[in-house]
C-alpha cells in the first residue's frame, strides 16, 4: 500500500506507518502523483474538491487530523465511495488551554502593555486597567469536548458563572459544575462578561457573530475565537471594537487566510489579539494526533469500521 502525506505532521504517526507501508511525504517530489497511487491519504489542512476525488484511481480512505472538516467537498468523496475520517477531541485540552490564556491576556491587556513597553511608549497603569476574571459570567457557545473542558478549566480557575448554548443534541452532562444553558444564542450574549466559541463551522452557522449578535453583548465584553474564521463577521466585529462596543477580542482563526494580512484591519487595534489557528499546536497533541490519524487510516484500509467516520 501506498500512504501519501499530504501536510507536515509529527514524525511519530509517519514512521508508525512507514514500518506497515509506504510512505510518501509531503516534501517528497513524488507527492505530485498522490491523485494515482494513493491508496490512503493523511492530511492537516491541505484542502480536498470534487476534481480531487474523480482523478482518484486508488484512494480509498482519507484520513483527517483534528476535527474541522469544511476544507474537504464530503458529498464529493462520499460519491466516489471514499471514506473520509476525523480525529475528534485529542486536541481539546490544548484548544481549551489557549482559549483561556487568551481570556486572561485579554482581560489583564497583557499584550497590549508588552508593545508599549517595546515601542517604549510612555506607560500609564491608570489608562489600562484589566478585568479581573474571578467570579465574572463566561459565555461558552458550544457544549462540545473542547467547549466542555474550558468550561471545567475556567470553573476550577475562577469559580466563573457559566453560562453556555449548544444547538447539538445530545447535551453532554456538566452537573459538575454550577451552570445555566440557555435556549438562545442571544441569552448567553446578553449575559456574559466573556463570549468564547467552541462550534464547528457549517453554512447554518456562518457569522453567527454578526453586527446584530454583537450588539446584543454587553458593553465591554471580550470574544475570544479559537473554533472557525467564518463564525465571526469580522467587519463587524472591527466596528464593535472601534466604537467601543467590545473590550477586546482574540481571535486564532480568520475568516480568510490563516493567519491574516499584516494589513488586515483588525489587526491595527490595540485591543486585539491575533495568533494564527496554532490552539491545538503543542507538542503533546501533535504527537498524539498524528498517532491517531496513521492508525485509524491502516485499521480501516485493513477492513476495519472508522472510528470516528465522517462519510
């Protein structure tokens, strides 16, 4: 068999498959001819359209690192008969871990008094004054596994107040912890002090943070993004911040290229921060990912049920 890799991934999972199959990288000249040879593909963010599966002669598997899979046209593949499998919650704890040390970096203007400091800017303390977080409302949309571990990361650090929205049934259980859910998206905006996602990105849900959502949030509120670029409006997002509508907003995916411009407007304002979709980037979940993705790619080229099937 013949295994391409599609993206960089951690040597762990490739040297894993190499001692069952061949295996082509993504910075081998032969990656060229994965659409003929390719048995199964191992991917990150390379994206997958129709053409790419009709000129398929062999694929019959591919398999996806981390959870997000609007990069890959699924009603395509599953046409051509090729299953298409995904890596769900091995990331959670580092998606969650960076959503909170955004929310306090936000709160605390951490980022913000480091560029002063280096611009050598003069400083006043009184003029940036942070948001301590202890007891304070944190808005979580979406009840997910990683919505689900800051959830119990924010609770345990700061005693929050949480209150979360999750259109997706079955709810999983938080009776751990003190919670409301609310049956509206615009309840957990009214509420919280913090609004973070943790949704995946569909068409129903595509800039479900619009002008209107974001008037519905209280003023001074901060968002923290660490789920998908398309769920903000990011226009309006920036006139939120520039009227003072928003405290603050920290976003590590974008709605276009990842990461952003340098000219992208929302990166002039002081009171945002930007990372470039790394949440789930440690070394830990990189190697435990890549893990994931040779396994469930050889099980199910051997005839067995994925375990966490797509299409």
């Amino acid at each position: 068999m013949k295994i391409f890799v599609l993206d960089e991934m951690h040597p762990a999972g490739i040297e894993w498959m190499s001692e069952r199959a061949e295996v082509i990288r993504w910075d081998d000249t032969r990656l060229a001819h994965w659409h003929e040879q390719a048995d199964g593909i191992m991917i990150r963010t390379t994206k997958l359209n129709a053409q790419d599966f009709q000129r398929s002669q062999k694929l019959r598997v591919v398999s996806k690192q981390g959870v997000g899979v609007n990069s890959i046209d699924l009603q395509a593949a599953q046409t051509c008969g090729i299953t298409v499998c995904n890596t769900p919650g091995i990331n959670r704890v580092a998606v969650a871990e960076m959503a909170m040390a955004l929310v306090m970096s936000l709160a605390r203007r951490v980022c913000l008094q480091d560029r002063l400091i280096r611009s050598g800017e003069t400083f006043n303390r009184n003029h940036h004054l942070g948001l301590e977080l202890t007891g304070k409302t944190i808005g979580i949309i979406g009840m997910g596994n990683i919505g689900t571990e800051f959830a119990r990361k924010m609770w345990g650090a700061f005693q929050s107040h949480l209150v979360a929205y999750d259109t997706g049934t079955p709810k999983p259980d938080w009776s751990q912890w003190p919670h409301q859910r609310t049956s509206t998206l615009e309840e957990v905006l009214a509420q919280s002090d913090v609004v973070s996602l943790h949704v995946p990105y569909t068409p129903a849900n595509h800039h479900m943070i619009d002008a209107k959502a974001l008037g519905c949030m209280k003023p001074g509120a901060l968002l923290v993004n660490v789920s998908r670029g398309g769920l903000v409006d990011e226009e309006a997002l920036h006139r939120a911040l520039t009227d003072g509508r928003l405290d603050g907003a920290a976003l590590d995916v974008w709605e276009e290229a990842e990461p952003p411009r340098p000219d992208h407007p929302l990166l002039s304002l002081p009171q945002v921060i930007a990372t470039p979709h790394a949440a789930g980037s440690t070394t830990d979940t990189q190697k435990a990912s890549s893990m994931a993705v040779a396994q469930q790619l050889w099980h199910v080229l051997n005839g067995g049920e994925p375990w966490h099937r797509v299409v």
